[in-house]
C-alpha cells in the first residue's frame, strides 16, 4: 500500500519563504508531485523529481530523498495568491502508473 | 500540456436518481484514465482506474456497482453514480497521464450536490 503523510495547515507572510514537507511509504517509485490547487479548481502541476535533488522552478523548489522518503516544496518570495493547498502525490510501478495524493497542506498568506 | 475535459462542472440531482460525469482527453488518446473524489478540506481520494476496452480497477473500499466507469473509447470515459444520496455529495474530477514520466492532466471537476 501507500502512505503519504503533509501537515495539515501551515501560515506564513507575504514574502517570506515556507517549506513544505512530505514524506512518503510506497511499494514501488516512479516520481513524486507537487500539485497547488485552490478551493473548488482542479490541481495545477507544479514540479516533478524522480531522482534526489533538488528541482528549481521559479519561486518554487521541489526536493527528493528517495532513501528517506522524503520531499519537499520550497515555496519563496511568498505572494498572497499563494495561498492554497499544496498536494504530494507519488506514483508507483504499480497500478496503471496512477497518482496516490497525499492528504494535503492548506498554506494561508498574511499580509 | 495537454487537455482533460470534463462535464458538467455542476449538478444537482435528487436522491435516489442517478447522474453520468464525462472526461474526455482532447488532444491525446488516454488508455487509462483516473477519477477521484474529495470532500471539502480534503485531499483527493482515487476511487478507481478506467481502462479502455475493460473492466475498472477500483480502490478498496469503493462500491463498484454505486460507481459505474464505462471507458468506451481512448479519449472518454464517463462515471455515473447511481442512487445517489446526500452523502454522495463531493467534487468528483477526472485525470490521465500520457506516460510514466509525465504528470497527470486533470478535468475541471464535477461539484455534485444531492438534495
């Protein structure tokens, strides 16, 4: 089976930089994702790592450790719009290559 | 990227009757298709894999005779939730992938409401 574990709810103010962890159990491994969706829209796509290190995309950073199961997404220079849920969701060499989330973190921006 | 349609983006049904989502992948054949329901303040929960041509592959749990999948051809596959009832009530959305090493492209997502 598969396990993947984010904080609930994080905070954090406009401009500063947050991290957000996911660690994961799976039988099997082919990726790891990040996905922001905000309330009632579809998740939009964010980064994507299958080997360890660290992926950088604009303000936002994803890193993986296959060894610990880990990741997380580096979020920085924080704008209002920011503020949505974030979503890990890792495939495995299982299962017609589908997406198993995680259970989401809610990430509020304060002025 | 490429696109997922879905429809409708909104519905509301009385109890008991039932109600056929539809995904439909516009600018590539999807094989396999995802559906997955979340409740509000929730991730999203696979409920089941839609492959054409065969039968679904559903997630424990998920009562397959309330949720029929229907993959007819490589860019649809339709879910309908039969008898539905209150508790029923969710954002269901739709997702496909064109390889292993691609991320899922979703549907806009069906917000059901049972009355």
């Amino acid at each position: 089976g598969q396990n993947i574990d984010q904080p609930t709810e994080m905070t954090a103010t406009e401009g500063a930089i947050v991290q957000i962890n996911c660690t994961y159990q799976t039988s099997g491994f082919n990726g790891l994702f990040w996905y922001q969706q905000h309330a009632g829209e579809a998740p939009t796509f964010l980064s994507y790592n299958v080997l360890d290190g660290l992926e950088e995309k604009g303000r936002f950073s994803s890193f993986l450790s296959r060894s610990k199961g880990y990741s997380y997404l580096l979020l920085k220079e924080l704008q209002m719009k920011d503020s949505a849920s974030y979503l890990c969701a890792v495939s495995g060499n299982t299962g017609f290559q589908k997406l198993v989330f995680g259970t989401g973190t809610r990430l509020l921006v304060s002025p | 990227g490429a696109v997922v349609s879905q429809h409708p983006s909104r519905v509301i049904c009385k109890s008991g009757t039932s109600v056929k989502i539809e995904c439909r992948s516009l600018d590539f054949q999807a094989t396999t298709m995802f559906w997955y329901r979340q409740f509000p303040k929730q991730s999203l929960m696979l409920m089941a894999t839609s492959n054409e041509g065969s039968k679904a592959t559903y997630e424990q749990g998920v009562e397959k005779d309330k949720f029929l999948i229907n993959h007819a051809s490589l860019t649809l596959s339709t879910l309908t939730v039969t008898s539905a009832h209150p508790e029923d009530s969710s954002f269901y959305i739709c997702s496909a992938r064109i390889g292993s090493y691609t991320e899922a492209f979703f549907g806009q997502g069906t917000r059901l409401t049972v009355v």
